[in-house]
C-alpha cells in the first residue's frame, strides 16, 4: 500500500498465529455453549416489534421509512457475504457496491446500485467484537460511501429509488462469536446508523432475521439459523405472518447463512448432519407450499455465503430454481476443486428435483493451481505458525530424553539404539506417553472430515509425523551436546547437562521452527489435492486477496428475477488518500472495474 493512505490498513487475518488459534477455539467454544443454553434470539424477539418490511410501494421524501401510495414496479437489490477480513479485498468490494451503477459491457445495460444491500454473514474477521467491527467493516463501508459522495453525487436520478440504501444483515458463525452483541448494535439499532454509517447506508432490521415485500409478488427471507443451526420458535411464527401475506403465485428469494446443499451432496456417504440443516429449512418451506396450495409461492432462488466463492446449481427443469453461494465479499479465498460437483449428483426421497453445477468461480484448474502454494508456501505466508513448533518440539524432546553411546563415527546403530531409548523412556515416565497421547488426538481433532476412520488415520499419520521429526532433531541436538563435550572436554553431571539441555532447545527449536510449517504445508496439500479435504483450512493459510465476488438482483417490471453475479479478479492494493468535506475516502489508484461471472437467463 502507498504512502498516500492515512494510517494502517488491516491485514488479512493470520489464521495460524498460534494466539489467533487459541482465541478462535475460546470463542467457538464460549459461544456455542451460550447459544445452546441462552439464545439471544428469543429474548431480542421478546422486547422489539414484529413485521415485515415492506418494498413494494415507494417511500416518501429522502431519509424516512414511510411509503407512499405509488406502488413499484421493479428493484435493484445487491447480495454480499463474508466481509470484513483484510483492507484490500474488503474495501474493493465496498468501493464496487457504493458505485451508482456498473457497466459490465457496451451491449448490456447499467446495473444500478442496490436500493437494498444484504449482508449474507459474517460481517467480521476473526471475531466478533466493536473493535475489529469498526476496522474491518464499519470503516471500509462507510469511506467507500464517502467515495463516491466525495466524486459524483448520491443522485440516482430515479425517482423510485432512495439516495440512501437500505442494510439488512445476517449474521453468520463469526459473528455469533459474542453472541451476537456487537451485531446487534450496528444492525438491529437505528440508533447508531449515523455514528456508524455516517448517512451512507441505512439499518432498519431490530432482529437477526427478516422479511422484506418487493415488487411483482416477489418476497425476499432472510433466515438466522445461529451456530446449532436451528431456526427457533419465535422466528418460525415471524415468517409464519409474513408468509400470511403472501399472495397465490408469489415467488421468494430465500437467504440462509450456510449453502447446506452443497454439504449435504459432498458428505451425503459420511454424516446426516447437513441433511438435517435441510430439516429446519424445510419446516419453513413446508409453511411457504401450503399457503397457496392450488397456486403455491416458490422460492425460486436460495443464496448464502460462507464459502469464500462463487458456486450456482439450477434445477433441471423448466422451473429453473437457483441455488448460489456468493460469500467473497472479502474474506480469503475458498477453494473449488475440493469436490467433482458435475458427477455427484443428489436426489432426496420423494424429491421431483435434482440440481446440477452451472459454475464454479474461480475455475476448478485455478483452484487446483493455488493449492500448490501450500506444498512450499504455507512457511512464508504463516511464519507465526512456526513459533508454536518452535515451542512445541524441544519440549517433547527434553521430556523424552534418553541415553545411548555415540562414537566418533556415528555409526548406524545409533539411530537403533535411539529408538530403544524412546521407548524406555515412554515406559519409564508416563508423562511423556500422556504428552504424546494429546498431541495425537489434537491432530486427530483438527483433520477435517466426517469420515471417523479418515480422520483417526490421517490424524494420526500428521502426527506420527511430527513425533518422528521431533525425534530426529531431538537425537541430532543429543549428538550434538556428545560433539560439543568431546571437544571442548566438558565433565561433570552439571555441565553434561547443560551442554545436553542448550543442544536439543537449539537444534529443535530451529528445527521446529522450519520443519513443522512444512509438514503442516504438505499435509494440506495433500489432504486438499488429493482427499479434498481441509478446504477451510488449506486456503485460509494461503490468504488469498484476489477472486471476490458479489451479486446484484433485478425484479424487473415483466415481473422475472435478473442476477448478476460480479467478480473482481484482482483486488486493488494501492489507496489514494481524499478527504473532501470533512469526508475521509480512498479511490483505487489502478481502477476497479467488476465483470459478469457468468450470464444468467432471467427466471421467474
């Protein structure tokens, strides 16, 4: 980034930084436990009013939420998820949302900005909590407004749409991370809208959910299925009122945190628990079919975020349903080679649909390409990652100090004699076998898969991996402490010791300090390239700025849904610094210019 900028800008979030990994387990594990035993949905539900919000008529004047007689014909609406990671990617998108309109080519026409911007979830990285909000969301948000108040005006010169968007928001598991506190302020107060949007985009929701009326019988759902995902009673009889209002032949745009259809195709041999995502959405859906029963409402299009990419389904049939993930509105990179979607195909019991893959964005042979970075990168792009081995191995190695000859030809016997003395060690003290023991199940613990023989075996080969290197330098830093008490002839039990003790600390602290990325690296690699699994994992290591994408939506007056999904292959990494009207903003210096992924036929 260049000097112009004025002050730091986030970095991506270093997943691996052995304090980043124990402050993400606290918090998934404080979280959880509160959200299972004390939902703050249902006392949020208790003390704010219900009702959905309604974007079939116009509104009255510029600012307010009243509307007008003057029913709407059409809408522009614009979808992103998991924002909030690093500067770069994040302000990109932002930057790109708050433009009054896109031109993807010459032949097409201008898209114009959303009147209404969904936050998909996951508003924030690594965690949730006011400081890291206000970083990497709040300010990228509200300066990417600034730039373009700053440039060419508000005025969308459309009579039908207001100056100021309208933000509604789910949130996704990080942001369930505080329970939803630091959520809650910024998107369910419209309090706080001037403070912290400062007159760009405007909050309107009180609850973590929403039901939004739109034009030509359209209706948008936004659905908040929390950490143990489940929709909860109150929730339920929430869109239960809005589903009242329904009319025969109605169609809805269904918003969900999580594209559970993806999981539930990729692990559909190995766990139910994705099926039984598809329960609680069901229930829902059950409510949305029988309203109409001669004339049912369909949901014609399902979106969510939480995969860091963008992935389309479509029903094959001529109702054409979508189902889309969209979730690179900032935060690193998914990857898309993880699964063969073309050949795995699901179809549940008594289901008339199946849903094949459109597209997949970035390319599964790109996909496939970055994944070797881990292979020999995973050390320079998480070097914080080697401290913790660094730690980790002369520790192990201390506790499971043995003693064997060495000569001055270091025969091959020593390596035998080695192994002996480990195992007597294990046997002579049990800490240490308890040391291993735990590390072993951790790896086991960490391997991402639903399988539970894949996950005991290759949990265990990582870490009979480790185990092995740290026995390796352990005995390489014995020999080393034996070399250095010969030449310098060091006697005595004290000085034996220490010589032994500064041997083994150096040789597998620096060892571990490059060795243990590296097998770390390669057992992504592999997991990813080979087994397809670690996907979260694998890339979140790799932090990749670039591939973001967001989608933008018209109902248009023929009554048919247009989307749009857009891409920025390459994020901007240079800011130039203005500051006009006491509003502070960036402008890329290189241009950002969003294409179309794919064209997509008008549905509905």
């Amino acid at each position: 980034m260049e000097n112009n900028t004025n002050g730091k800008k986030p970095e991506m979030v270093d997943w691996y930084n052995p304090s980043q990994l124990l402050n993400t387990a606290v918090k998934t594990a404080i979280s959880t436990v509160i959200g299972e035993n004390a939902d703050p949905r249902l006392v949020t539900a208790a003390v704010t009013d219900g009702g959905f919000f309604d974007y079939s008529h116009a509104f009255n004047g510029n600012g307010d939420f009243e509307k007008s007689e003057k029913q709407r014909d059409e809408i522009w609406i614009d979808y992103v998820s998991d924002v909030g990671d690093g500067w770069n990617p994040t302000y990109s998108v932002a930057y790109s949302l708050a433009q009054q309109t896109i031109r993807v080519s010459k032949k097409t026409e201008s898209l114009q900005r959303g009147e209404i911007l969904i936050f998909g979830g996951d508003a924030v990285y690594p965690t949730a909590n006011d400081e890291e909000y206000g970083k990497r969301f709040v300010e990228p948000y509200k300066m990417a407004f600034n730039a373009v108040r700053n440039g060419n005006g508000t005025n969308l010169n459309n009579p039908d749409l207001k100056q100021v968007p309208h933000v509604f928001a789910l949130p996704g598991n990080h942001d369930w991370y505080d329970s939803l506190v630091a959520f809650q302020k910024i998107f369910c107060t419209r309090i706080f809208n001037d403070r912290i949007f400062a007159g760009g985009w405007q909050t309107r929701q009180k609850r973590s959910y929403f039901a939004l009326k739109l034009p030509q019988k359209w209706w948008l759902l936004g659905v908040d299925l929390q950490l143990s995902h489940n929709i909860d009673v109150r929730q339920l009889q929430y869109f239960e009122s809005a589903i009242k209002e329904m009319e025969p032949g109605g169609k809805v745009i269904l918003c969900v945190p999580e594209p559970y259809w993806v999981k539930a195709i990729k692990y559909q041999s190995l766990t139910k628990v994705f099926e039984e995502k598809e329960e609680s959405i069901e229930k829902l859906e059950e409510l949305i079919r029988e309203k109409h029963p001669e004339n049912p409402v369909e949901i014609k299009l399902y979106i969510a975020g939480d995969l860091h990419h963008y992935r389309r389904f479509e029903s094959q049939d001529d109702d054409r349903i979508q189902k889309i993930t969209a979730g690179g509105g900032g935060a690193f990179l998914h990857p898309t080679h993880d699964f063969d979607f073309k050949n795995n195909r699901r179809r549940k019991k008594n289901q008339a649909r199946t849903f094949a893959l459109r597209k997949n964005y970035p390319a599964a042979r790109d996909s496939r390409k970055m994944d070797w970075k881990n292979l020999y990168g995973f050390i320079f792009k998480s070097p914080a990652f080697g401290i913790l081995t660094a730690v980790l191995y002369p520790l192990l190695a201390l506790l499971i100090r043995g003693e064997v000859s060495v000569n001055d030809n270091f025969s091959n016997s020593f390596w035998t004699e080695a192994s002996k003395a480990t195992v007597n060690r294990f046997i002579e003290e049990p800490l240490a076998l308890i040391v291993v023991v735990l590390m072993l199940m951790g790896l086991v613990f960490f391997t991402d898969s639903n399988s539970t023989i894949y996950r005991r075996i290759a949990g265990t080969i990582h870490g009979l991996t480790h185990l092995g290197a740290i026995f390796v330098l352990g005995w390489l830093g014995y020999v080393l402490s034996f070399w250095l008490r010969a030449k310098y002839n060091l006697t005595g039990p004290t000085a034996i010791n220490l010589v032994w003790f500064g041997s083994v600390l150096a040789v597998c602290s620096l060892g571990g300090y490059i060795i243990g990325p590296i097998i770390m690296g390669v057992y992504l690699f592999v997991s990813l390239h080979i087994f397809g699994r670690h996907d979260n994992e694998a890339f979140s290591a790799l932090k990749i700025e670039d591939y973001k994408n967001f989608v933008r939506l018209h109902i248009g007056r023929d009554g048919k849904l247009s989307i749009y999904p857009l891409k920025i292959e390459r994020v901007e990494r240079e800011w130039i610094h203005e500051e006009r009207n006491g509003k502070s903003s960036y402008k890329p210096k290189n241009g950002l210019k969003p294409e179309l992924i794919e064209q997509i036929e008008p549905i509905g």
